[in-house]
C-alpha cells in the first residue's frame, strides 16, 4: 500500500486496514509512546487499564499528536490516526474519517495546552467543530485567571465536549469560578500503578545501595521550571545531619527542553552540586524511565521530593506515583499537592525557599515513627487511585453514551493462580497473608484448603494444567493429615504442622464433604485422587447424620450431590432428602410473608441454604425443595441488592429480623458464594434474571460495589479480604483469593 509523503500511511488508507469486526470502538486523543510525554505515558497506561476491563466487546485506538509535522515515531497498531499538531488540515481530516465510521462510538481527548498547535492549542478546535461524535476532554491542565485568549479557548472546549473530566476538585473550582462552564464536570485522579507496599530495604539493594543509605528522589522529565535547583540548594543543611545521603534525580532532559537548549539546564545543575561539594549525595540517572524503573527509585526512597515552581499545576503524575508506592512527600504547594497532599503523609515546602525544604526532610528523617505513619496513609488513602479502579471509573462515564458497562461487554480477569501458589507450601494452604506475603505463623485450615482443592479441580478441569495435580495431592494430604480414627476432619493446623484437636466443627466438615465429591465427580482427576477422596468422604460422612449447623448441613448436599453424579447410589440420594428436608424443616419454622428464610437473621454463607435445595431437588425431584430454594434465593436477593449493586451481608453486626442490616466488612466469600447460587438457580429455573444477577455479584470483584473499588488484585492474582466502610483490607489472604478463584472458574460455565 502506498505510503503518504511522511512515511505513514493516509488517514484512509488507514482506515481501510482497520480490522474492526463486529465491535464498537472507543478512540483516545493525545500523545502515545513511543513519544516521551507524561500524556502519552498516561494514555497508554489508560487505554490499556479500559482494554483489560472491555476487550471482549471494545475496540480501542489512538488518535496520536506528533509535534510541528516533522517528529514521527514508530508507533504500535493501536494508533489508528497521526495528526500534525500545526497543521489544521490534519484535524479536519481526522475528524471528517472518524464521522465516516459507524463502529466510533466516543472520543476521549487527553489534554494539554502544549501538545495541540495555535496560541493556547486553538487547533484542537476545529477539530471539535467538525467531530459528529461524543467527546469526552480529561483537563491534565486547568489555570485560574486566565488572559482572553485562554478564557477563550478553554471556554470553546467546554462548550464543544459533552463530558470534561478533572483529577482534583480544585479543577473542578477553576473551571466554575473562571471559564463559567456549567456543563458536566467529573473527578476522577489520575491513574497510578497497582504495586504493594513494603519498606526501601529490597528496592534499595535492587538498585545499588545499602538498606540503611538514607535517599531522597524526584522523577520525571528535566527542565526549567521543576524546581531541582532549589532541593539541590536545600541539601548542604540535611548532608549536616545525614552525611551519605544520597539525592537521586531521575529522568532525562524533556525532549522540547534539548531541542532548544540542549543540556543546559542539566549541566547548570550538575555545575552547582560540584560547588556546593555534594558529588557523592547527588546523582543523576538519565534515562526515559519504564513503569517499572520508576516503582522500583520511588520505593527506594525514604522521602519523595516533588518540587514543581508553578503554583497553579493542577495535575503531577509522579506525585500520585510516589504517593501510590507509599512514599513520605515533601512537595511545593502547588494544587495538586494542597489537594492530596496533607500532614499525615507528607508536608509542605515553600516555592523557591531551599530552607523550607531542608527543614521538611530533615523533620521527616529524623522523626522514623511519623515517615512509617506518612508512608501507610500514603499508600492506603490513594488505592482509589490504582489503574483497575480509574479505568472503572472511566468506563462508568464511557456507558453514559455507549452502554458499553453491559455484562457482555466486560471483559472477566483472566483466570491466574499464582497468588494460590504463593500462598501453598508443601504441606497446605496457608491461612492468612501480610498485602500478599504469606504469614506461616497464622497456620492452615480445613476450610481454606478444602476451598483451595475446588479451584484446583475446577482449574484443572478447564485448562489441563499439570500444576494444578500437584496442589491438588498437597490439599488431599492435608485432608489426610487432619482426619482422625472416627472420621473427625479437624480444622486447625498450627505453623509447627500439629493438629489441633479441639478445632472440629460442623462447617468445615461439611465444606471437606462437598470438595471432596467435587473432586470425585470431575471426569479428568487421576482416578488414584478419586480413590484417596473416596477413602477419606466415606470416613467423614460417619459423623454427619446428627448436624444442626445450616451451613454445614447444605455443604454436605452439595458434597453428596456430586458424590451421586459419580455413583449414582440410592442410599446417597436418601441421604441427601433427610439433609434437605432438614433444611425445609427450618423454612418452615422460621420463615412469614415478609421473611422468606431459615433463620431469624441472615449472617454468614446464606446463598448456600437456598442452593444445597436446588441441588436436592436435583436429584430427587422433590418440587418442595424447588418451592423454597425459589422462594429464599428471591428473598437474599431482594435483600442484598441494590439496584444493580451485590451488597452481601456486612460481617459487622449481621441482620436480625426486624432489625437494621449491616453494610461493612463485607467478605468475598460472601460474593462467591452468591455467584454460585445464582448459576444453580438459572441452570435450573432457566430465568435470565438469575443469570444477570450472578454477573452482578461477580462484578463486586471487580468494582461494582459499595466504594466502588477493585478487590480483585490484578497484579498479584489474589483477592484483598475485604471491604470496609471507607477501606478495602490490603491483606490477600486464602479464604478471600480462593473464594475470587472459585467466583471466576464458576463464571466460566454461562
């Protein structure tokens, strides 16, 4: 295909080589790597988090800004359209094509004043003018008391978009009270990398130096204007006190600074850090950083400085960066950072003061107590903040124009298990975890490594993973390990490997029963795992005739379901109508018009109750077990819905009949659990509403909850243990990731 005059290809002919399928496609406007700007890493990072959410249904491209028509780069596929940002015929053109195509659902612009051509970026205009799409504008920039032609220009873009979005409330301020715009305006911050938190001592040594070498660090594109010049001035009175510290200023020269003024401004620096004697405390590392390079310098770093002179900037990436690696701040106060930027995790210093940044750092280096407090608050006060949740928040305002939020569009986690083998030694499931580092002192239980052995077998049932056999022998051994003469499974297991006797209880007895048939069902396990699970589900089923727990009552008919798929035996199917009619018999006591259940108060595991009666009207035809499964999954939930919202029962106080329910510390095995139900009852009652419902509950993972955070870790493959009123918990311990595994495996099957 020919090429046009600046070596890439025309817009239409581009367009033309598009493979769009059936889907709609969203395009993002801005710069995009391999150009070295803070908006094109942005965009990339962006486009990348709604990619993983949406790519099942969602095409995503690029509209890309390169600079005076004379840079151009060798951009990836992703980037459909280049545009000249001083030429206006390219914006005229773009837009024109991008009106031509049916599948263009949105356009979202990234924007800076310095990457559009014209005074103050007036170019993007006409673009604006001729686009027949709905635009959305991310302000990375918003000035107060602007001149006429800013007023102007800003005002235009305001009035020509259908969405704007800030990433402070300030901007939010700015915009009202100086540009008068009165349309829709949403904060939503600016994404940061979903890394965990620990302290310097391994990055350090990762990048060179001594655990107990104190460093500061700043990164980021050099220039006039960032303020290096006055931290650098403010270094002499800290290396008084802390005479190997070392400053580290990373980043390479903005490419707009090296074309005028080469490297200047750099060697202004490095001349200064020789007359003030401080070569051994200041280093410079220039390079174009990775996302990775720059987590691995922040986490080194006791103090992040962040020094920007313009007090008006309303956006720092390396700011939120820092903040997100839980990193102590000493920054200048600019708006951003009097924003987010408050006395339990940072201070602030003053513009061009050196003083005030000596005084800053030393306070927080000389006081470890109050750097370890700004550093948890850092970290914790910013998750809203990591990319899984922004591209949630993104595609939320996405669906008010393309109703691209649907189940069918979202795009599940791909199924990863790491976290599951991080956390499994070789002799079971370890029970708690500190972020996602295994806490062996906290022991195993039979409830985690039952659940544990489900995912195995469902995994492996899948996907044929040889892996996946080998935690499945750990899991049976444990079984074995805690199986006493009379069949007793017990739950508890200490860190020194001895069982401990007095932690039998019908629940995880009933829960070993039902993983136990589950493997024994599962037409690809070895048939030697069939014959062990067999041995040790006999033995156990000796001590559950006389069960009163609820729970453990509709974990063994589930385990006994599978057991009679496998074997098909009439005693088995009594068995499981003597459970059942258990079940029903409490129904019956407890349940009125108004409260359809088992119990006078709904607590923990309820969606089990109502599916063990599906499973039982399975394989006995029984139409009283169908009755109240119906009438009690309707009833769990009319009362754990909201809207579209899965809001199980917080574990902070229950629901007792009459009463208020509880809304916080809320379990994802609760959201598991639910999923699982709901699946049985569309398998069953073949009504699509149950079908939508168990999208709904799955989406509690994945940020269609009460905070509206991911709760599924991405980076990891585990699952934090909670939500709190304000909080997700940061831990990832077994029963949370498992209960996500088996959440995810049973989404797989409609």
């Amino acid at each position: 295909m020919k090429k046009s005059p600046n070596g890439t290809f025309s817009f239409k002919e581009k367009s033309k080589m598009k493979k769009r399928g059936g889907n709609d496609t969203i395009l993002f406007m801005g710069t995009y790597p391999p150009r070295e700007c803070g908006i094109a890493t942005f965009t990339k990072d962006l486009v990348g988090a709604v990619d993983r959410r949406l790519s099942n249904s969602i095409n995503t491209g690029i509209v890309a800004l390169n600079h005076n028509g004379v840079n151009i780069y060798n951009y990836p596929k992703k980037v459909e359209y280049e545009v000249s940002d001083s030429d206006l015929n390219d914006y005229i053109e773009v837009a024109e094509e991008i009106n031509a195509r049916p599948d263009v659902k949105l356009i979202c612009i990234q924007h800076e004043f310095g990457i559009f051509g014209g005074e103050w970026g007036d170019h993007l205009l006409m673009f604006l003018e001729r686009i027949k799409k709905p635009v959305i504008v991310t302000f990375h920039s918003v000035l107060p008391n602007p001149d006429d032609k800013l007023y102007r220009v800003v005002k235009e873009i305001g009035n020509k978009v259908d969405e704007i979005v800030v990433m402070t409330k300030s901007g939010v301020s700015i915009l009202r009270e100086f540009y008068g715009l009165d349309n829709h305006i949403r904060v939503i911050p600016h994404g940061i990398p979903t890394t965990t938190f620990e302290d310097q001592g391994k990055s350090k040594v990762k990048i060179g130096y001594p655990i107990d070498k104190p460093i500061i660090s700043t990164f980021g594109l050099i220039g006039p204007g960032k303020g290096y010049d006055d931290v650098i001035e403010a270094l002499p009175k800290v290396v008084e006190e802390f005479p190997d510290l070392v400053y580290l200023i990373v980043g390479e020269t903005h490419p707009n600074v090296r074309k005028y003024s080469g490297e200047e401004y750099r060697n202004s620096l490095i001349d200064r850090v020789k007359e003030l004697g401080l070569e051994s405390n200041v280093k410079f590392y220039n390079k174009y950083l990775t996302i990775d390079e720059i987590v691995r310098y922040v986490k080194a770093s006791d103090v992040y400085v962040c020094p920007p002179q313009n007090p008006n900037q309303i956006t720092s990436g390396t700011l939120v960066y820092a903040m997100g690696c839980g990193r102590a701040i000493v920054s200048t106060p600019f708006l951003h950072a009097k924003d987010i930027v408050t006395e339990n995790k940072g201070l602030l210093a003053e513009f061009k003061d050196p003083e005030s940044f000596s005084k800053a750092i030393l306070e927080i280096l000389n006081d470890p107590q109050k750097k370890k407090s700004m550093e948890s608050h850092a970290y914790h006060e910013t998750r809203e903040m990591t990319w899984p949740n922004v591209a949630h928040k993104y595609c939320g305002l996405f669906d008010s124009y393309t109703r691209i939020e649907s189940e069918q569009a979202k795009t599940l986690p791909r199924v990863n298990t790491a976290h599951l083998a991080r956390l499994t030694d070789n002799f079971g499931v370890i029970q708690f975890s500190q972020q996602w580092i295994p806490d062996v002192s906290s022991g195993y239980t039979l409830d985690d490594n039952a659940r544990a052995l489900m995912v195995c077998v469902k995994h492996y049932e899948k996907f044929r993973e040889y892996k996946q056999l080998k935690l499945i022998r750990t899991y049976l051994n444990y079984f074995k390990h805690v199986q006493g003469e009379r069949g007793k499974l017990y739950n508890f297991v200490g860190k020194n490997r001895k069982v401990d006797l007095t932690s039998w209880g019908e629940d995880a007895q009933g829960r070993a029963i039902w993983a136990l048939g589950f493997l024994m069902n599962a037409p690809h396990i070895p048939v030697d795992f069939k014959r062990e699970a067999h041995d040790i589900l006999i033995k156990a089923l000796t001590v559950v005739d006389n069960l009163r727990s609820p729970r453990a009552v509709a974990f063994v008919i589930q385990g006994l379901y599978y057991y009679h798929n496998h074997f098909k035996h009439k005693g088995i199917r009594d068995k499981i109508a003597r459970h059942a009619n258990y079940l029903v018999d409490l129904y019956e006591h407890s349940a009125s018009e108004s409260w359809k259940w088992f119990e006078k108060y709904l607590t923990y595991g309820n969606s089990k109750l109502p599916e063990a009666l599906f499973y039982a009207y399975q394989v006995t035809g029984n139409e009283r077990y169908l009755e109240v499964a119906k009438e009690s999954i309707d009833f769990l939930i009319e009362k754990t819905f909201e809207g579209d919202i899965f809001v199980p029962i917080g574990q902070d106080g229950w629901y007792h009949q009459g009463g208020e329910r509880t809304y916080y510390d809320q379990q994802p095995i609760e959201a598991a659990y639910m999923v699982d139900a709901l699946i049985a009852a569309y398998r069953i009652i073949e009504e699509d509403v149950y079908r939508k419902r168990a999208f709904q509950a799955f989406s509690w993972f994945t940020g269609e909850n009460t905070l509206k955070q991911v709760v599924y870790n991405e980076s990891t493959g585990g699952c934090h243990d909670g939500l709190g009123e304000r909080t997700i918990n940061l831990n990832q311990g077994a029963e949370s990731t498992i209960a996500y595994l088996l959440a995810r495996l049973s989404m797989m099957n409609i």
